[in-house]
C-alpha cells in the first residue's frame, strides 16, 4: 500500500473517529455513562493518533511540512483541538466538555470532505515565498494556539448554558453534573491565558517570514490585519479581566467572539477576501 493511500485512509479514519466521539459526548450530555464517556476519549485518542499519522504522511509525501495549504492547515487545526482537549480531559477529568469542543474538530473535517477542492487536496511543491523555517513556527503555534481558544470556546458556551439554567433554578440532573460557573470561567481564562501568548508568536513570526519573503514585515493584507484583530480581542479579554475583573458572562461573550474571529480569520479571509496568503491556509 503506497503512502497516498495511507494518508487517505488516515483522513478518513480521523473523520470517523471524531464523528463518532462528538456523538458520544453528545450523547453523554443526555445520559450519564462512565463507561460510554469512556468510549468518547477513546475515540478522541484514536482520532489523534490518525490525526498524527496524517501529518506524518503528508510532511514524507511532499517532503515539507504539511503547512502550506488550507486542507493541510485545518488538518492541523483538528489537530491542536484534539490535543488541548485530551490535555484538559486529563487535567480537569471533566469529559463533559467533549461534547462542545470535539464537535468543533469533527465539523472541521466535514468542511474539508465537502468543500475543499481537489487540488487542495495534493501535496504541492513549495513556492519560494514558503521556503523559510518561520513558517513551519508560524504554523505550529498557530495549531496550538487555536486549539487553545477553541477550548476556551467550548468551556464558554458551557458557562452561558450553566449559568441560564442557574437563573431558572433548574434541578435537571444535567444542570447538577455541569462544572461549577467558576470552573468553566476558570478554565476558560487558562486556555486564553496559554494561547494569547502563542498567537503573538504567531503574528511575530509571521512578520519575520513576510520579511523574509516579501521584503517587508507588514503589509495589512488580510490575514495580516484580522490576525491582529484577533489578538486584539483577546488582549482586551485579558485587560478587562485583570484590571477591571471581568469575569462570567462577559468573559464568556468575549471569549465567544474572539473564537468567532479566529474561524473569520481562516474561513472568512480564505474564502472571501483576497490577499498575499490566498494560495494556502496560514
């Protein structure tokens, strides 16, 4: 079996694996199982290892790391998700989260199986402009880093649900087995506080690659200028939260709104505006 094929089947095995993990989760939100929750990180630690597998296969099929294009970088993306929600399952024991977060990474996927084009799809050949050390930090940090606010997404979403169901005096057992307001708040804040500093490394070394590439550090094409935007979202999340103690619904908006920014920054940029970085992801 050739290495193309093995990278297909990869795809296809991270796809089903991280359906099947969503829908666990989902259905752990439902009805309380150990044992189903169970199944739910086994198929996240199986998605991520055919994630692992993926990139592996690619990066030996081109040669290059597997950044250069959007498929390659969502890819990696689903991959940053899957890695800082096994951190946090692992850390907090909460699989509860699961289901807000690895859903993200399955619908991911399923943009890639039903929108990317083909070409999209073929390990290319790097361009001059991509030939440079800087992008493979640029990428890599990036992958965490979104991971991170992506996390931090999931807890928050939780936190607005807990905290409507708490107004309403709920005694559903669903409400009793959500994390406390102030965990998810607390665990909210930590994964922005781990990927802010990794996004200003993102921009930085991006910078230094446009230098590199381009003659000049910026440029404000698009993804330059919604990168900065996002980071500028997020630095007034953690302004607001340390000097004017911002903390609960606020900071579960704002973190909403900063995750809505990264997926602009990808999608809303990649598909809709056009710039220096149209011909890859990142």
């Amino acid at each position: 079996m050739d290495l193309v094929t093995l990278e297909q089947y990869s795809f296809t095995a991270t796809f089903i694996a991280y359906m099947v993990a969503s829908a666990i989760y989902i259905i752990y939100l439902a009805y309380k199982s150990e044992n189903m929750a169970r199944l739910g990180t086994l198929a996240t630690i199986i998605g991520f290892l055919t994630n692992t597998a993926f990139l592996i296969l690619r990066w030996k099929i081109s040669g290059h790391p597997p950044f250069v294009n959007g498929y390659e970088f969502l890819l990696s993306f689903t991959w940053g998700i899957a890695g800082i929600y096994l951190f946090a399952e692992w850390r907090y024991s909460l699989r509860i989260i699961g289901a807000f977060v690895m859903p993200v990474a399955w619908l991911i996927l399923a943009w890639i199986a039903l929108k990317m084009p083909e070409q999209a799809k073929t390990a290319t050949n790097l361009m001059p402009a991509l030939q440079s050390n800087w992008l493979t930090i640029h990428v890599a940090t990036a992958m965490i880093s979104y991971g991170a606010f992506a996390l931090s997404f999931g807890t928050s979403i939780m936190y607005l649900i807990k905290q409507a169901m708490e107004k309403n005096r709920s005694r559903s057992e669903f409400n009793r087995r959500m994390p406390s307001l102030d965990l998810l708040d607390s665990i909210g804040y930590k994964f922005i506080a781990i990927g802010f500093p990794l996004l200003s490394i993102v921009i930085i070394s991006g910078a230094i690659w446009a230098e590199y590439a381009w003659g000049r550090y910026w440029s404000w094409d698009p993804k330059e200028t919604w990168s900065l935007i996002t980071w500028l979202v997020y630095a007034a999340y953690l302004h607001a939260r340390f000097t004017y103690g911002w903390r609960g619904s606020k900071a579960a908006w704002m973190s909403i709104v900063g995750f809505a920014f990264v997926l602009f920054t990808f999608f809303g940029v990649n598909y809709f505006l056009s710039g220096l970085h149209s011909y890859g992801g990142v």
